[in-house]
C-alpha cells in the first residue's frame, strides 16, 4: 500500500514577511498586487479571519479588512526560502513533486524501515521545517495523493492528519464535492443540478448513469470519489511551456506599451528556456480585453494567438518578434487589461539539428549576447541589466507556481 504526504506551508509569503518583520506579527498581512487591479498572493490568518483570502482581488481585500497591511512581497526571497524547504523534504523521500513553491507530495512507501511510521515522519518533518525556517507546515498523510492533499488542508493552521487506508471511504463521504480535484465552480453546478452535493453521493451514482450524463468526465471524478486515484508522485514532470503575464495598473491601448510589455515577457521567457537547455517551437500570445462581457472572474473576453516557428528558439529577440506579428493578428478594438507571452513545444536544445546560419546557431553573435547577459543576471540579478526600454511590468499579484528556470 502506498503512502503519501502532502507538505503545505502555512500562508507560506505572508508567513515569511511577519517572521522577518516581527512589527507584522499578530497583524493582518496581505501580499500581493497593490494596486486597484491587483490580486492577493497570501493572507496570514489574522487577514483570512476577515474574509481575505488568495486569488481575490486587491480593491475586495481592502473592503473587508481596512486595517490589513499591503505588502508587494518578494518573489527572489520568497523562492530562495522554497529551496530550503524543499531541501528538508528531499531528506524525508527522495521521490518530492513540487506543486508549487509552498506546496509538495512526497512518496514515503517503503520507507519506514528507515525512518519509522509514517505519522511519526510528519512529525519529523513539520520540526524540522520549523527549525531551520521558523515557518508552520501543515501535513496530509493517505494511500492517495488527492485525499492526502485535502488532509493537509483540514489540518491547517500548522496541523498534522493521517488518513489510513482503511478509513479512506469513510474520510471523502461527507465532503463537499468540490473537494474533488477538477471540480470547480461550474462543474459543482452541473453535478448539483443532478442532485450530488457530496463526494459520497458521488461515490455512490451508478457507473452508467454517471457516463450517460456526463461522459468520461463524470466516471473519472465519480473514480476520485470513491478513493480510486492510480496516480503517483512525480518529481521529474516534463515542463510544457513557459510563460509570463502581467494584468496592467489600467486598460492599455497604446500600442508601444503594449510591445514593450511583450519585450519584457519574451525576454523573461527565453532566459527560462536557456537556463533549462531548452528551445522552443511555438510562441503564444494572451490577451483579456477590458470591457466585462459578463459577472465573475471569467467575464472578461480572452483572446489567444499562436504562430509554430520553422525553426526552435530561446532568443527572447525572436519570441518578442513573433509575439508582435500575433498582437497584430489580434486586430485589437478596443484596450487590453492583461497580456501574456508563451512558449510551447518544447525540446531539449542539443536534441535537434540548428541552422548554422540561423540566428539561434551555437556560435551566432546573439547566441553570446544572450550568454553573457544570461550570466550578468546570474551573478547580480535579474534586474543588473536589460535590453533597452525593457521595463519589468507590474504584475496584478505573486505567482504560488513552481516558475521552472527561475
């Protein structure tokens, strides 16, 4: 029988902020975007007590805690701190899927002869964690990553909860059933128009019933109800693409800050891939128009476009070329409130054959430029230099993600 455990750091960037800034502990903490369009990254629990919590927006945060103390936040500390963290928990498994800077599974089957019952490696751990980074880590212990997950989470603030094998069925029935993974808010209204509410009555919905209403789809949720979940840890995960993004401090229609944002995305993206040894084929460009078509997060129209390049690249000057040719293409009427730029089709970049005359060829003139800016930033950081009239947009709030070639 396997055993997972699912590690998340307890309001892991407020956290960070109050042990570094003892005026901020006991306070209500907000970080993230500061500004009228921005979004909370994290919110200690002094804030969440008022209804604050992540992913909402800045102006909504504020409204409901006027006390709470806005902070900006810093993602080179905050990924500096992950890097210790992550060292505790390759201690405990050698099998850790990041899922994100503040959040991990670890595969623990098969070690108890080395470090004992699995209850007692969550305990371990949690102290070990304390002790090097004064940070609370809540734990989640299952057969199964999807129930280990939301054991972690019942178990904040700085808590610990084992779910044994046998006690798995008993443990989802309750539940709401958008505890299930993939069960958001439209799919919690298509399975509650049917009359499933919970993950037990979920579990219990005949197979084929389940799959002449909702397909595929509803066998694979009705599988996780029911405690079924194959899937493993996987520490070595192939990235798919890279990407960067900003949502802008007002509606932009001018074009030339339009272009220098994608500038700055498409240089941010290549020193990903060429820090990864990776190329890539395809360039994206995102787009969320400013007019509300509809209520909700999803109201705003989001327009994509891609262009598949004859030959892979990192060179952010080819990306941020390609991205100008989609913006173009986008024939754009009316202002834009976020724009991203991504980078797909991804290959290891000695796995194919590179033009000798092609600008992306190993001793090109822009293959150096971009080497030695590349080890620049290394050694003095990001912002130690820039392409001219490359600003660093301002992002809308702190990604929690795992930024690969960070």
């Amino acid at each position: 029988m396997r055993v997972i455990l699912h590690a998340d750091m307890d309001a892991f960037y407020a956290s960070v902020e109050q042990r570094n800034r003892p005026e901020l502990r006991g306070r209500p903490v907000v970080v993230g975007g500061t500004s009228e369009r921005g979004v909370v990254s994290a919110a200690s629990y002094e804030a969440r007590r008022f209804g604050v919590h992540s992913a909402m927006p800045t102006v909504q945060a504020r409204a409901l805690c006027p006390e709470a103390i806005f902070v900006r936040g810093d993602m080179r500390r905050y990924a500096d701190e992950s890097k210790r963290i992550f060292e505790v928990f390759r201690r405990f498994s050698p099998l850790v899927e990041g899922l994100s800077l503040d959040e991990a599974f670890l595969d623990l089957t098969g070690t108890q002869r080395l470090f004992g019952p699995p209850l007692e490696v969550g305990r371990r751990l949690r102290a070990a964690v304390r002790d090097e980074t004064e940070l609370a880590v809540s734990v989640g212990i299952a057969p199964i990553k999807m129930v280990a997950k939301i054991a972690s989470d019942l178990a904040k603030p700085d808590g610990l909860l084992e779910v044994s094998p046998d006690r798995v069925r008993e443990f989802l029935e309750p539940l709401p059933v958008g505890r299930i993974w993939g069960v958001g808010p439209v799919a919690r209204e298509r399975l509650a128009a049917r009359g499933i509410h919970s993950v037990g009555e979920l579990a219990r919905v005949e197979p084929q019933r389940i799959e002449r209403e909702l397909g595929r789809w509803g066998l694979e949720l009705a599988r996780l109800a029911r405690g079924d979940d194959l899937r493993e840890v996987a520490p070595w995960r192939e990235p798919v693409s890279y990407s960067e993004e900003n949502t802008f401090r007002h509606d932009v229609s001018d074009r030339e800050v339009l272009e220098a944002t994608l500038v700055a995305h498409a240089e941010a993206v290549a020193r990903r891939l060429r820090r990864d040894a990776l190329v890539a084929r395809t360039v994206v460009v995102k787009l969320k128009l400013a007019r509300r078509r509809k209520a909700g997060p999803r109201g705003y129209p989001l327009l994509t476009r891609r262009e598949t390049l004859p030959e892979a690249t990192d060179d952010g000057a080819v990306l941020s070329r390609t991205g100008s040719r989609l913006l173009d293409r986008a024939a754009l009427r009316e202002p834009v409130r976020l724009l991203g730029v991504g980078a797909t089709n991804l290959r290891l970049r000695s796995a194919g054959q590179l033009d000798l005359f092609a600008e992306s060829a190993v001793n090109s003139p822009r293959r150096s430029l971009n080497r030695a800016l590349d080890e620049i930033r290394d050694r003095f950081g990001d912002r130690a230099i820039a392409r001219g009239a490359v600003a660093e947009p301002e992002r809308a709030g702190l990604s929690q993600q795992h930024k690969r070639g960070v």
